[in-house]
C-alpha cells in the first residue's frame, strides 16, 4: 500500500512539474512594417485559443481583429489562467491567450 502511494505522489509530482515547464512558451510574431513603426505599443485585440485531448482537437477558433493597415504584432502566451486550466482539467482542455498589439504613433 505504501508503494503505491508513492508511486502516485511521484505521478503527481511529475504531472505538475511538467504543466509548470509550458508556463513561459510566448511566441511573437511582426506583421508589416510593425517592427519599424515608431509609437507607443497598446493593445489592439485579444483572444484564447482552447484545444481538447492535450491540444490534438481545436475547440474554437478565435476572431482576433487586426488593424486595417496590417502593421501588428500578434503575441501568442501560455497565461496563469492558461495554467489553471490546463491543470485543473489534467490537459484535457488546454489553452493559449493571444493578444494583437499596434503602436500609436
């Protein structure tokens, strides 16, 4: 009996490590001449995309709006929120926040 709650402490223990290594995936992708543009950066629009069975089925696919003069950033993160939920729900459901950033000039 003791062996096997040590095995599943161990299998708890790695299950968390493992959601906590996805917690800085961030990917950053310039559109246009946005990486040249000079202003101040604010947020455009936001979304989440939601994947099922540890992201092999999309459940959505967000509308995330773009400017009309197509210079953005689109900014794809592994949130907190993100975290909960693929931890809560044992990856089962998983999730990423996009975020569309412009520049003010």
């Amino acid at each position: 009996m003791k062996k096997k709650r040590k095995n599943m402490s161990h299998f708890f223990v790695a299950m968390a490590v493992s959601a906590m290594l996805t917690s800085c995936m961030t990917t950053r992708t310039s559109v246009g001449a946005y990486s040249q543009t000079q202003g101040e950066e604010t947020l455009y629009a936001k979304g989440r995309k939601v994947w099922l069975f540890w992201g092999l089925i999309p459940l959505n696919e967000p509308n995330v709006n773009t400017p009309s003069d197509g210079n953005c950033q689109v900014v794809t993160k592994y949130k907190f929120v993100d975290f909960l939920i693929n931890g809560f729900t044992g990856g089962l459901v998983t999730s990423y926040s996009i975020n569309v950033k412009t520049k003010k000039k």
